[in-house]
C-alpha cells in the first residue's frame, strides 16, 4: 500500500467519497430496477413469467454490448459525456418502464433493452477510470467493491421500503430518479481520456477479446472471476429451497440473501483500511477459497441460524478477492483496451450469475444443502484456477 504524506492522505480522504458518489447511485439504480420490475408487472398484468423476461431483457444486451461500450470509452476524448449519456438514458428507460399500464408491454421491453446496452457504462466502464496514473489502485478498487455492494444493497433495500408503501410504480420511479443523479455526481470523480493509440473501432474491439483470452495473467483472473460468479449465482435459489425445508416459509430464504450481502457490505468497508500483506493474486485465490470453504461449511445440517451466520461469513470473505480482482484487471490489461477488458469482465460476470441461477434452477429436485454445496464447490474451483497465474514477467 503507498505511503501517503498529510497532503496526500487528505487529498485521498476526499477522493474516496467523492469516487462512491459517482459510482455508487448508477448501480445502486440498476439492482433496484432488477427488483421493482418483477413486483409491478405482476401488480399490473398478474403475470410473473412477464416480469422474469422483462428483468432478462434488461439484463443481457449488457453482454452483446459490452465490447462496443468498452472501445468506446477506450477511444473517447470526453468519457464522461459518454457515461452522463448512458445515465441519462437508462433514466429515462425506467421512467417508461415505471409507466407500465398506460405504456403497453411492448415499448417497456424495448425501453429496458435500450437501458442494457447502457450498463456497461456505469459498471464496468466506470471501474475502468476509478484509478487514474499517480492514484492509489488499491485504495481505488477496494472502493469500487465497496460501490457495487452499496449498490447491490441499497438498491432492494429502496425497493422494499417504497413497494410496500407507494407501490412498485413509484419504486421504479426512484430508481429512475437514482440514475438521474449520476449525472451531477460523475463530475466528481477525474475521467481522464486513455494516451494510447488505437486502430479502428472493430479491430478496436478484437484487440480486447484478444487480450482477454491470449494475456495467460489476465485469461486467468478472468476465468476465476466468471466461476466464482456463477458459484455466487447458485445461493440465492438454494436459499429458497433451504428455508422451505427448515420452516415452510420461502421468505425466510431473504435473511441468506441479506446475509451474504451484508457481510460483503462490512468486507468492503474494511478493505480500504486493510494493511497489504499479500500480493494481489494471492488474495484472490486464497479469498476465494476461504468464500467456498465458508460455503460448504454452511451446508452442514446445523439449522437455518448457522446458514446464514456461515453465509454472512462467506460474504466477508469475498471484499478483499473482489478488490484484488478488479486490481489485477487494471494492472494487466494493454493501456489501449481497458475499458473493454473492464466492460466484458463484467458482462461475463453477470452472464455466469445468471446461468448459475440457471443451473440451481434445473436442479430444483435436489436437496438444497447439496445445491448449496455445489455453490462452495465452484469457488474453490474458482480459487484453484489462480494457481495457474504466472509468478513471473
């Protein structure tokens, strides 16, 4: 970790809350939105296999569009206009989706599709800019972990409160008027354009997936990244059928879920105060591991009480991995496809996510603590694909 003189420490005291305020509303808006909208097309058509698909159509353009968003944002002079456009425009997408009813389902899903080939801007690509040359990458990632749980926290939290009470319609509502502050907040944190030379746009974009599959260190970090997202996105369907075992009661399957995201939340609060004793690889495969052996350890049949205190643990355990790993994907990729190694790390991410949630899906049959098992199984996978990273330049 870099030693920081007074005028530094300050001058870094200040650049913490102001890279959360930029960060921190756009994702915050985004996992809301994947909440809200399920709840208000079953509010106003009844339908929840509507609301399933319309949470899909918002999700996957952001995996077609990740390459285009990252050359993009390689090649801008101006990246933050970029990203206030993309904020502006996925407002503007849940505001029409918070319409539902008097806008027919058609114009909402064609919204939604629009505000998933946006979301690479304020996801991956912003994580691109959040550690600028002279900054410190290590304070800056941890931070960016830290923004994604906020997020990822925060945004159903909102949801749950305002539903309830206002009703979804107004829910997404918020969420639209979330995004919306992103375009005073980006301001706050310095984008500057990448000094590198770049050829054009789709050779642009073949030079990223390139360097993602070609680059050993970066393929690898890749690679543990996208498994240990795909072990993650097993848990919360376990969860459901956890809770239906121990009590009747699927709801309870919310206190894992919640507890798996708090104790991320802690994690990433303390990780930027964390003294560095390890190496970045290092704390990413042992991170892993130590989120899998919590795992396993929380599908032992010791009561619902124990799930969720193991599960909180297991998401303690992965700030510090998460950190590094968004480290390790600044420090590795070519000066000239950042953004896109950023962009499609993260679209891959979501995309295992999704078809872990999948799989735990088609094994609904399955006794949920061998499901759960499984989830711990996969990052230990993840943690042992790391030592396939090169020791040496």
């Amino acid at each position: 970790m870099l030693d920081l003189s007074p005028r530094d420490g300050a001058a870094s005291a200040i650049a913490g809350p102001r890279q959360l305020a930029a960060s921190a509303p756009i994702r915050t808006a985004v996992s809301g939105t994947q909440i809200a909208i399920p709840i208000l097309t079953v509010e106003i058509t009844g339908d929840l296999a509507l609301g399933a698909a319309l949470v899909a159509v918002a999700l996957v353009p952001s995996i077609v569009a990740a390459p285009l968003a990252g050359a993009l944002l390689d090649r801008a002079r101006r990246p933050r206009a970029l990203l206030i456009a993309a904020a502006a425009g996925m407002a503007v997408a849940y505001g029409i989706a918070a319409a539902l009813g008097p806008v027919p389902v058609w114009a909402v899903a064609a919204a939604l599709a629009v505000s998933g080939l946006l979301t690479p801007f304020g996801f991956g690509g912003l994580s691109s800019f959040v550690a600028p040359p002279g900054s410190d990458a290590r304070r800056a990632y941890a931070l960016d972990a830290l923004s994604y749980n906020v997020g990822g926290v925060a945004g159903p939290a909102i949801v749950a409160a305002l539903a309830p009470t206002l009703g979804a319609r107004w829910a997404l509502a918020a969420m639209a008027v979330i995004a919306l502050v992103s375009l005073a907040a980006y301001p706050l944190l310095p984008m500057r354009p990448r000094d590198a030379k770049h050829p054009g746009l789709l050779r642009s974009m073949g030079a990223g997936i390139t360097a993602m599959v070609v680059h050993r260190r970066l393929a690898v970090v890749t690679i543990s990244g996208t498994l240990a997202e795909l072990g993650r996105g097993i848990m919360p369907i376990a969860a459901i059928g956890i809770a239906l075992l121990a009590t009747g009661d699927a709801s309870l399957s919310a206190l894992i879920v919640a507890g798996y995201a708090v104790g991320a939340l802690i994690g990433a609060v303390i990780e930027p105060l964390r003294r560095r004793t390890l190496s970045a690889h290092a704390t990413l495969g042992i991170g892993y591991a130590l989120v899998g052996l919590a795992t396993l350890a929380a599908a032992i049949d010791l009561g619902i009480g124990w799930t969720v205190a193991l599960i909180a643990l297991s998401g303690l355990c992965s700030a510090a991995p998460t950190a590094a790993m968004l480290l390790l994907r600044r420090d590795e990729s070519p000066a000239e496809v950042v953004a896109q190694v950023f962009t499609m790390g993260a679209a891959l991410r979501t995309t295992a996510s999704a078809a872990g949630t999948a799989l735990a899906g088609a094994l609904a049959g399955l006794d949920p603590l061998l499901m759960l098992a499984l989830s711990g199984g996969i990052w230990l996978l993840s943690a042992a694909a790391m030592l396939a990273f090169p020791r040496g330049r």
